[in-house]
C-alpha cells in the first residue's frame, strides 16, 4: 500500500466507515470489570470541574514527564493560570513493562498545582489495544463531569509522547464556547536531523495537499460551524469534544486503531459541529515505533519505506473529491427542500435508483447518515488515486474556479492565508 487515508485504514480493519451503527459504535456504557477498576483508582471530579484530559499511556515513563510538564504550563487566552480544580489529568497505564505509573506519581510531586491521577490496568490481550484503553478513559471522564453537572464540560485527549501548547485547553474551550460540539486540534510533528529530510519532505507535501484541499472543500461546501481558515486534523492527540456530545455518539468505538477517526465520522453522522481549530496546537514525537497498528508511526514508516525507494504517496483525485464536495452540497440541498428544479439532475448525477434516493432522504433524521449511505453506494463518489505530486498540480487551478465560483454566490471573505504560524520554531512545524 502506497498511501492509506484514515477512511480506507477503517475499511481495511475492524471498523468500516459504511459499517451500520449497531455493528461498531457501542450503547452507554454499563460499567465492566475494567472500567470498575478504573473508577477505584480516581478520587471524587472536583466540583469547579470544567474539562477532563485523558492519556492512554502503554511503557511512556520516557515520554510523560515533557507531556505533563506542558499541561502544568496551561494558561487562559490572556496569559493567567487556570484555576486547579477546573481541569483534570486522567492517565490510563496500561499493560505497562516500564514504570510508567510511577513516573506520574513523581510528576503529580513535581506539579502540584496539577490535578493529576494515574490508574494501572491489565487489559486481556484481546482488549489490549488503544481504542479499549480510550474508550475508558473517555467514559470516565464523561461521568465525571456528568457527576459535576457539566454537561458541556470538555473531555480532551492527548497523547503521552506530545507537548501541547500554554493555551491549548483554553483554544478548546473558547470553540467550544462559540458553538462546536467537538474540537480537532492542529498536530505538528517534532522532525529534525539529516537523516529525516526525505521524510520532512514527503510530510511537507502532503500536508501542503490536505490543506489546499480542506480550502477547496470549503469554498465548494462551506460549513458554517468549521469556518475558514481551518485544517484537516482530528485525531487522538489533540482532539475534544463536550461530555454531551460524547453520550449522543454513544461513546468512542471501541476498534484496535483509527478509534478517533471513528468518533468523528459518528459526530459527522449526527450532525455535530466539529471544528478544526488552527488555534488548538501540538508538537508531537516522529517516533517510527509507536504504540498501535495503525497511525501516524505506521504512515512515517510506510512514507520513510516510498522515500528508499524513490516512489511518490499516492492520494485522492482532488478532480474527484471536487465533484463530491459538489453532490454533497446539492444532496444537502434537497433533503432541506431547497433544491428544486434540480432535482431530477441530481439523481441522474448521483448514479442511483431514483426510488432508492428519495426513499433515503425521506427518512433520513440527519444529514450525516444520508450522506454516509450515499458515499456506500453511488459510484459516483468513489475515488480513485493520483501521485502526490500530481494532485498538488491540480490544486491550484480547482481552488481558482472554485473560488470564482464562490465570489459568485457572495463568499468573497473566504480568500485568506492557508494557515496561521503556530507556537513553535518553523523548523519543527511539519503536519
């Protein structure tokens, strides 16, 4: 495999995006063995309690002392700490061979202004895999906020071998503040040294290509709850999303890999605002050994294993991706009642039974499950891979028309810098 998208990671393995609801996103949860053992090693949520971070943690004694040295360090957008008992730090050490625990426990020492806690478990070896371990944390730091009655109260993950930035807990809360159910932060990755230049390369390209094409699907589908300028990112390092949101989902599907990219294409099914924040910041580890199957160390990997042998990632059509951003629009259109005289055009265009379709938009409850039916079944919206290189070609020209286009329809405000400089030096800054 040249290049795998998160999608098509979920359609290789245990979750498949199109996969009915039932099969892969679980009920409320009903405390097991596990998460009973969890919930005896917390102390009672402090009652001023607003957000709830959690770190699923396997043999990281290495990694957490920076991690939890930058989660210390969090102040309010104005520069001022935050309260203690606002926030909390939930880390899960699970099957650990190292003294992952003990080093929390040092560190909750060295912080004491954190309010840090650390529960040891030993997951079976079915359920030992990151998407369980998660899971617990999530459901614990949802009814510990339910227990506070916070409702809108933050449950947000990080990674143990990532920094976030001094306001990273206040970006979150200021979108959630402004009406985002869920919140995907901007992950840097930390990549230095001559020996990782033809890897910094290709990430450099392709995160050049998801960006172009998060501004072309913006200027052809706006979404008013994820407004430009945004990025492409929402994954388990630097992801939020309110305790409410959390229980509509039904929680995090529990999958051995890809479980963030899951819990967004549930927030998607629902019609749940998901924000990509480029004020919500990471710097994360290029670690090519990581912790799960299939991540961002499988995909530095499998770029590092292409760079060796002089071939280029291959990605979605952005011609492609167009012309579906384009039907979505128009789909979205029709099952609000807004599309009229176009409809018979659009059915035709969409490659389905006419019956079928109608059939789907009439009972459809939300947006997002008509159009993951949709994507399931009409040829029409399958996509097919272009080289990297190629597709970064295409951009610029798609983004031209699509911005006149725009202009047309009265978005000219859309024409912005593609992305705001972050916290850290530009040398580290690689998505």
């Amino acid at each position: 495999m040249e290049h795998a998208t998160p999608s098509r990671f979920l359609a290789s393995g245990e979750a498949s995006a199109t996969a009915p609801l039932a099969n892969w996103l679980l009920p409320p949860p009903r405390r097991g063995r596990s998460a009973t053992l969890l919930h005896q090693q917390l102390p009672p949520p402090a009652p001023g309690l607003q957000a709830s971070i959690i770190i699923p943690a396997k043999d990281e004694a290495a990694n957490l002392p920076a991690t939890l040295a930058a989660l210390a360090a969090q102040v309010d957008l104005l520069g001022h700490a935050l309260p203690r008992d606002s926030f909390e730090v939930i880390i899960l050490a699970n099957n650990c061979t190292d003294k992952t625990a003990a080093v929390v426990r040092r560190q909750a020492l060295r912080f004491p202004q954190l309010a840090l806690h650390v529960a040891e478990l030993c997951l079976p070896a079915a359920k030992a895999h990151v998407g369980r371990a998660r899971r617990l944390l999530m459901d614990a730091a949802c009814a510990r906020l339910e227990q506070v009655g916070r409702l809108h109260g933050v449950i947000a993950s990080t990674d143990a071998d990532t920094r976030v930035a001094p306001t990273w807990l206040a970006a979150i809360q200021a979108e959630i503040g402004a009406g985002a159910d869920a919140v995907g932060g901007r992950i840097f990755t930390e990549m230095t040294g001559p020996a990782l230049q033809p890897l910094r390369r290709i990430q450099v390209a392709d995160t050049a290509y998801r960006l172009l094409c998060a501004r072309l699907e913006h200027l052809i589908d706006p979404t008013p709850a994820d407004p430009w300028p945004r990025h492409h990112q929402h994954f388990g390092a630097c992801l939020a999303l309110t305790a409410r949101a959390y229980r509509q989902v039904g929680g995090l599907p529990e999958v051995r890999f890809l479980e963030d990219e899951a819990l967004c294409q549930a927030l998607r099914r629902h019609d749940l605002r998901l924000r990509h924040s480029p004020a919500v910041q990471v710097l994360t580890s290029a670690r090519r050994q990581g912790r799960v199957e299939v991540g961002l160390s499988w995909q530095l990997r499998e770029w590092l294993h292409l760079s060796r042998q002089q071939r280029e990632p291959r990605v979605d059509n952005p011609v492609q991706l167009a012309r579906c951003w384009q039907l979505r629009r128009q789909l979205r259109a029709l099952w609000q009642g807004r599309l009229g005289a176009d409809t018979d055009a659009l059915l035709t265009r969409m490659g389905l039974p006419q019956d079928a379709l109608l059939q789907q938009v009439r009972r459809a409850d939300t947006f997002g499950a008509l159009w993951e039916w949709a994507t399931a079944h009409s040829p029409t919206l399958v996509l097919a891979p272009v080289p990297l290189a190629e597709a970064l070609r295409m951009l610029p020209r798609l983004i031209r028309e699509a911005g006149t286009l725009a202009q047309a329809r009265g978005h000219s405000a859309l024409f912005q810098q593609v992305e705001p400089v972050g916290f850290m030096a530009l040398a580290a800054q690689v998505a």
